[in-house]
C-alpha cells in the first residue's frame, strides 16, 4: 500500500483491534460498516465453494487494506479470518467514501493502490491457468 494512503487511513481510524488466529473481523452478507487496515499479522479474504472447501481470494498482510473493494458496497462478499494474531485498525467506510469525494490526492493515490491490486490479481490469474 503507498505510504499516502496509510497515512491518510491512519489519522482516520476510529479503534484498534487485536484479533486471535481464526477470528473473523467480518462474515460474508455483513454489512459494510468500516474499512480495515492490518497492520501486523495477516488476515485472508475466503469464500466456501461448493463442496465447502475454502478460495483464498486476497492475503492482506502488515500494512495493506483488506475488503477494499466493499467500500462502495452494502454487505461484505466474504468471510476474513486472521490467519495468524493480527492488529488492525478501523476506519468507518463513510470517512472512506467522503476522502474519495473531497480529497483529490487521496482518490488519486486510492486509484493507483486499486490499478496496482487489479494488476496484481490478474498475473495470479495468469499463473494459475498457466499451471492447469
């Protein structure tokens, strides 16, 4: 994550949370209250397949943004569990969503976090359909 945006997310959190391994920050169909920054440990985004065994969607180690992509949503899409102890802080999606709107250096540094992960997931993509 850039360092402007940790910034700006930093002066804005409201509490900081300690999770235990295993701990969920938030389900799927939760609503969206507030965004998370881990900032030690790590926490993974899961959804269940079918048969109930679980997709790691995202890892979100110390310094990064997990559950970005539910700040212009209703309800979380899936389940975070800490994988290991892990810090987080927490900032009310509604200050998110307002530094969008007023702050032109934070939408513009939040553009280029979200251009980075979109890159990122699609050469995860790439790898895998290489491996099959």
């Amino acid at each position: 994550m850039s360092d402007q945006i940790l910034v700006y997310l930093q002066t804005k959190a409201v509490a900081k949370k300690s999770l235990e391994k295993n701990e969920h920050p938030f389900h799927r169909d939760d609503p969206v209250h507030a965004l998370f920054l881990v900032t030690e440990g790590c926490v993974n985004l899961l959804r269940y397949q079918e048969d109930g065994s679980p997709a790691v969607l995202q890892r979100s180690g110390g310094r990064s943004i997990l559950a970005e992509a539910s700040v212009f949503s209703d309800h979380y899409h899936c389940d975070a569990v800490a994988a290991t102890q892990t810090s987080i802080l927490v900032v009310p999606v509604g200050v998110v969503r307002a530094l969008l709107n007023n702050e032109p250096a934070f939408a513009a540094a939040w553009a280029r976090h979200l251009s980075f992960e979109l890159q990122s997931a699609r050469k995860r993509a790439e790898i895998v359909s290489r491996a099959r």
